[in-house]
C-alpha cells in the first residue's frame, strides 16, 4: 500500500470514505470534524504525507495555484453515478493506477482518469 494516509474532503460522500477504510486504508475525513477550509486540509496533508480526496472544483484550483507538495490530489467528478459506480471508479483507481496518482493531480470522471505529475 503506497498511501499512508488519505485525508478525505467535507464535500465527498462518507460512503465512499466508509469504503476505503473498510478495505484498509488509513482515512482522516475532514467531514468528521468541523468546517475545515482548504488551506488547513492541505495543511492537514501535508503534515501527515498524505493523500486527498475531493470533489470540490475550487479546491483543486487551490491546489494547482500554491503548488503544495503533497502524496497527491484526486478530483472526484462524478456526480449522477449512484454510489455503487463511484465506489467502484475510485477504487479502480487506486488499485489500478496507484503508483502513478503519487504526487500528482487526478481528475476521475465516468469516461476517464487524467493525471499530471507534480513538478518535483
């Protein structure tokens, strides 16, 4: 398991963060705690190397803007997909493409995953 931690975003469904700590990931969910702005959540993973997961367009643009090394940023956008899909997509992803979503920016849509690397 490459990822020591994977720091969930308020705005992603708590189903989907049930899952992936029911399949043994290492999950801090910002959803469980009070209304965390963006830089804290990166902050947050920063701290702990770990990864994010969000669906929140303007957080990604946070993101790219301050250039912030961290594991790396996945951008849920999967709206209209029932649960079972977007389990099923993100943990295609992780499984499938797991080494390639360190240190970079992924967007995951029903028709693909596009990934750019961080410049390191």
């Amino acid at each position: 398991m490459s990822y020591s931690c994977i720091v969930i975003d308020e705005n992603v469904d708590i189903r989907i963060c049930n899952a992936l700590q029911k399949d043994g990931y290492n999950i801090y969910s910002v959803g469980e705690r009070k209304s965390c702005v963006d830089d804290k959540i990166i902050e947050v993973a920063v701290i702990k190397e770990a990864f994010i997961l969000t669906e929140d367009k303007d957080f990604a643009k946070e993101i790219a803007y301050k250039k912030v090394l961290h594991k790396g940023t996945l951008l849920l956008q999967l709206k209209g997909l029932s649960i079972a899909e977007k389990n099923s997509l993100v943990f295609n992803a992780f499984l499938n493409h797991k080494e390639e979503l360190l240190n970079a920016f992924a967007v995951l849509t029903p028709e693909k995953l596009t990934i750019r690397k961080y410049f390191l």
